[in-house]
C-alpha cells in the first residue's frame, strides 16, 4: 500500500498542525481585555441598575401595601358607614313597620273608632302612600264575651270601620282586605277586663309589598 | 252500670204529684191515678242475653233524661218467669212495667204493662244491629227509648238523636246521651253547626286566615259544597225546616241573611237590609214562614222575626231587661210556640225563653255563664254552652223543671247544635 503513504501524511501532518497550533485565549487577546472591560462596565451598570431596579421595587412594595392599606381602610370605613346607614335604614324601616303594626282599640260590643284609634290610623297613612304597591289586611277580634257567632260578625264590623277610615283619606279600598276572627283568637288569655280590652281589637298584618318597605 | 239513682226517682214522684198540676203536661196516657205533670212511675225489669245489661242501663237513662218518667230500675233485681205479680210493682210506685226479653235472634221483645189495667198497653219487637255495644246498636236501643217514652207519655224521645257542637276549633259530634263523643272527620277550622232536618246532612262555618264561608256536608256520602264566598263574613248557617234552603250571614261591613236553595244560587235573595249593622243567627219557625235573627241595627243587640222572605219584621225581645244591652243566639223552638235565647243578666249571659203568644220571659239559668240554647226535637230540652262546672261544657237544660245535666267533658265544647230524630237506617 505504497501509493496510501503521502496520504496518510497529509492526513498526519493536518492532524499534527491542529495539534501543535491551539487557538490563542481570548481573554488574553487584545480584543478580549476590551470586551471583558467592556462586559465588566456593562456589569457595573447592570448592578447599578439592579440596585436601583431594587430600590424602585421596593418603593414599588410599599406603596402597594400603603395602598392596600388605604384601600382597606376605605373598604372598612365604607363598610363601617354602610353598616351604620344600613342600621339606621333597619331602625326606620322597624319603626315603620310597628307603626304600621300598631293595634286600634274598641269598647265592648261597639266598632265606633275612638279618637286614639283615629290617631293611630292616621299614623299609618304615610306609609300606605309612601308603598303604592303594598297590600294589607286588617282583622278584626272581639272578647270572649257574647255570643261566638255573633262576635264573628261584629270583629268584621271592627275591620270594616278601619277600612273605611283608611278609604275616606284617599287609600285605595282594593288595597285593603278584611276578615274578622271573632273571639277565635285571643292575643290574651283571661276572663277580666284587662284581657277583654287588649283583645278587643283591629291588627294590621302587609300581606304585598312587606319585604321592600319604603319608609316614609 | 249502677242504677240506684233511678231508685230515687221514685221518692219524687210522691214529691212532684203534691205538688201539683203546675205544668201542663199534654199526653200522659197512663197511670191515670196521676195528676197531669206528674212523671209516671216505670218499673223497668232486668234482662237476659248478649249486652242485656247495658239494654237495661241504656234505656233506663234515656227515660230518665226525657224528664217525663220516675224510672225505677233498681240493680240487679229478679227477672221474672211467667206472669208479672202486678200488685207487686204498683206498691213500688210503679204505673206501668217495661219488660224487655232476648230471643236470641239479635232482636229486643218490649212489652209495657199497664198495672191499672193489668193489661200488656204495647208490644214491640225491634231490631238490634250486631255487635252489640256498637254505635248502630245503641242507636237502636236509643230508638226503643224513645218509643217507650211515646207509650207512656204520647211524647217520643230524643235519645236517637245527636248534637255537633265545636270543640278544638273543629266540629265534633256526641249522641244525646253523652256517649260516643268524637271529631266528625275531615272538617277542618269549624264554628257554628247546623242540622239539615233530615239528620244526614250538616252545614258549618269554616274560619281560615283569609276569612269564613259556609260549607255543607252529606254525612252519608261524605261530599262537601261550598255554599257561600270567602270575601267577607260568612257565618250563622240554618237550614228552612223544608230542607230546601239555606240561610246564613254574609257581608263585609255589616252583614245581612241571605238565602238560597240548596242546589244553586239562583233565587238567593237577602231577607234584611242591615247598612253596616249585624244581622246574623237565623233560625226558622218549624213552619217556614217567619225566622229570628239576631240584629244590631238598634245600636244593641236584641231579637227580631220577621217572615221569612224578610217582611214584617219586628222586635221580639222588646221590654223586661233592664239596661242589660244584649240578646243574642235565637232558637225557634221545634213546636213553634217559643224562641230561646242568651241575654246578658247583670254583666253575665243567661238563656231565656220568650213565648210568642204573649211575649212572657223566662229565665232559665243563673249559676255561672250560660249561652247559645239550641232546641231538642221534643221542644222541651235545651242544648247549650255553660262554665258552671269549671270549664265551658255542653249541658242538657228540661225547661220544664229546670233540670240540668252535664253532656261534655274534657277539653272546651261550644256552639251546640241538637239535630232531628235520627233515621232509623245509617
């Protein structure tokens, strides 16, 4: 294999130059010293901008959590304000509700209004005006004296006068139903007067429009 | 069951013939040795057979609660064999001998002796629906009681006979002597019963939370119609003696008696025009032709009658009450001759009677509260509503005598209405 030889030495030799002549550091090289101050400024200025990336951040941090804070507060106090209205609206919408609750009165056997009853439903009026949509029912009672048939008739009197007076200061009569109860269902137990006259009554009971009630 | 109270009874017919004929009492057809008003003594014999001592108990009760017959009835007692020693009975004060025997066949044998002639007045055989003891049984023997009591008195009985009364917010049902009270089933939030004359069919108010209205039931069938709207009042049933028409309080401000047929409201009509007053409670005359009610359109409440298409009213309880203010619960009695009612006496309810001849008054009842008299079929018994024995109760008043008897007990009974004679089959 003679005429393989010079070929092998070329190869030999090819190998043999790559061998003998590495390649020069770059570090050390001119070019390298410049791109390593170079690199080594741009670090510097990479610090610095971390640093003040840093600081900013941090800044950033605070203010975010200052804000948060802030906006807590807001959130509380709002709440707390929320709470306080929604208190005083719970109060007046209560208050409403009782007034318009509020029992009338009667004398044994008769369903004339008294002055007090009147009184008592002319308090009422607002809230019927302020609550266009509201319906209401007023169901009248008697004692326990007196013929119980008799007493179921005169409870519808009792409904019906209180009726009529709503009716006769504007209030629409379609808005109002009537029933009487009679001596059927006592709000007191007992045989004295003091149970009689409590239980001779008209109650007033929002059957539409009792779960938004507009106060006044 | 113990009868030596009837024993007693004895001793008070010797009592009520010294007395004397104070009351008419139209009708006594037997033992002629007594006065009219006078209670014939009755020896009531024990017998043999399945249940024959509650037949005995049963009828002896009925007889003494008709408050016409001195019921001797002694316990135990010898049952006879062979003919009755006549003369024995009549030294016992007895006028006359109920004998009762049990073939055995589920029938009741009566015989009534007659010791003045010494002859048997009355034989029946009746029949007496198996088990014994049960409620078609005691009807039946409540039947035979007031049979009896026809024969001796020529006035029938009202033992076969029931009264709805309210108790618990709903309506239940005893029979007259006090036995087998219970719920009529499935009415509901009840008040104020009422009778159709032919004892199978009731009406009531139903209260509910959005007002009252009169319902109508078929005992028989158990059907249930609406008679009336739920808009307003509606209350105070009665039944026109003809059964074919229903009256009854309706209105909402004020109400008015309205009438209709049973089986439509066409031909309704109102037979008062109250503007805003009460009229309510209408019971009829057995005749049809005039009703009372109760009416507030004098400012207080007091009776009126009018005729029953609404002409011609007037005030019945016109005079004799003082400043006492208020009459309610009008009953028309079954003979047509006198209206019950509650009238308030010195701040507390009293029943009454007011005789329609001459408008004279009655007061029947004065210990503790006592209201809403409704009237038995015989027109001398009283149904009504009393706290004298603690709590409200039903009590059985003779307006005869005066005689009361407790009908209720356990919880509240009110608002009684007695009912007609009770058919023979239900």
């Amino acid at each position: 294999m003679p005429h393989h030889l010079p070929r092998l030495a070329l190869v030999a030799f090819s190998l043999l130059s790559v061998a003998c002549f590495p390649k020069q550091d770059p570090s050390t090289s001119p070019e390298a010293l410049a791109a390593a101050a170079k690199a080594k400024k741009a670090d510097s200025v990479a610090a610095v901008q971390a640093e003040a990336a840093r600081v900013a951040e941090a800044a950033r941090v605070e203010a975010a959590a200052k804000a948060e804070a802030a906006a807590k507060a807001a959130v509380a106090k709002a709440t707390a304000d929320s709470v306080a209205r929604a208190e005083v609206i719970t109060r007046a919408i209560t208050a409403t509700r009782s007034t318009f609750a509020e029992m009338i009165f009667f004398d044994y056997d008769r369903a004339e209004l008294s002055v007090e009853s009147r009184e008592t439903l002319e308090a009422k009026l607002p809230i019927l005006r302020a609550n266009p949509g509201m319906r209401i029912r007023i169901s009248g009672h008697t004692d326990e004296r007196g013929s119980d048939e008799y007493n179921l008739a005169l409870g519808q009197r009792r409904a019906a006068a209180a009726k009529r007076y709503l009716v006769s200061q504007g209030i629409d009569e379609a808005r109002i139903d009537v029933v009487s109860f009679g001596e059927e269902r006592p709000m007191v137990e007992g045989s004295d007067e003091s149970a009689w006259s409590q239980n001779r009554r008209d109650e007033f009971e929002i059957v539409v429009g009792g779960d938004a009630i507009r106060v006044p | 069951m113990p009868l030596r109270p009837f024993a007693l009874s004895f001793a008070s017919v010797a009592l009520v013939a010294s007395l004397g004929a104070q009351e008419p009492a139209p009708g006594v057809r037997i033992g002629l040795t007594y006065a009219p008003g006078t209670r014939p003594g009755l020896y009531v014999l024990p017998l043999r057979g399945a249940g024959a001592d509650s037949v005995r108990a049963i009828v002896a009760r009925d007889l003494d609660h008709g408050d016409r017959i001195a019921v001797i009835a002694p316990d135990g007692g010898v049952i006879p064999s062979g003919p009755l020693n006549y003369a024995l009975y009549q030294r016992l004060g007895a006028a006359a001998v109920l004998q009762m025997t049990m073939p055995g066949d589920g029938s009741l044998q009566v015989a009534l002796h007659e010791l003045a002639s010494s002859t048997v007045r009355n034989s029946q055989r009746f029949v007496l629906p198996q088990p014994a003891l049960g409620p078609a049984w005691r009807l039946a023997v409540h039947r035979v009681a007031d049979e009896v009591e026809r024969w001796v008195t020529g006035q029938q009985g009202v033992a076969a006979s029931r009264v709805l009364f309210v108790r618990g917010g709903t309506l239940w049902q005893v029979d007259a002597d006090g036995e087998n009270a219970m719920p009529v089933p499935g009415v509901g939030a009840a008040l104020g019963p009422a009778w159709h004359p032919n004892g199978t069919v009731i009406a009531w108010t139903e209260l509910g939370d959005g007002g009252s209205r009169i319902l109508m039931r078929d005992l028989t069938s158990g059907r249930t119609s609406v008679m009336s709207g739920r808009a307003a009042a509606n209350l105070s049933p009665a039944f026109a003696p003809d059964g074919s028409q229903l009256a009854y309080a309706a209105g909402s401000d004020g109400t008015d008696i309205l009438v209709r047929p049973l089986d439509g409201e066409a031909g309704s009509f109102a037979i008062t025009a109250g503007q805003g007053s009460t009229n309510a409670q209408p019971s009829f005359s057995p005749d049809g032709r005039r009703v009372a009610f109760t009416t507030s359109r004098l400012g207080r409440n007091e009776i009126y009658i009018s005729d029953s298409d609404g002409a011609n009213p007037e005030l019945l309880t016109t005079s004799g009450f003082g400043d006492q203010l208020y009459r309610s619960d009008p009953s028309w009695s079954p003979d047509g001759r006198a209206v019950a009612f509650s009238t308030q006496i010195e701040g507390r309810f009293q029943v009454a009677t007011i005789a329609l001849r001459d408008r004279s008054v009655k007061q029947h009842t004065s210990e503790g509260i006592n209201e809403d008299p409704s009237w038995a079929p015989d027109a001398r018994h009283l149904v009504l509503t009393s706290n004298r024995g603690g709590s409200r109760q039903l009590w059985v008043l003779d307006t005869e005598s005066g005689r009361m008897r407790q009908l209720t007990r356990g919880p509240v009974a009110r608002m009684a209405a007695w009912g007609p004679r009770l058919p023979a089959a239900r």
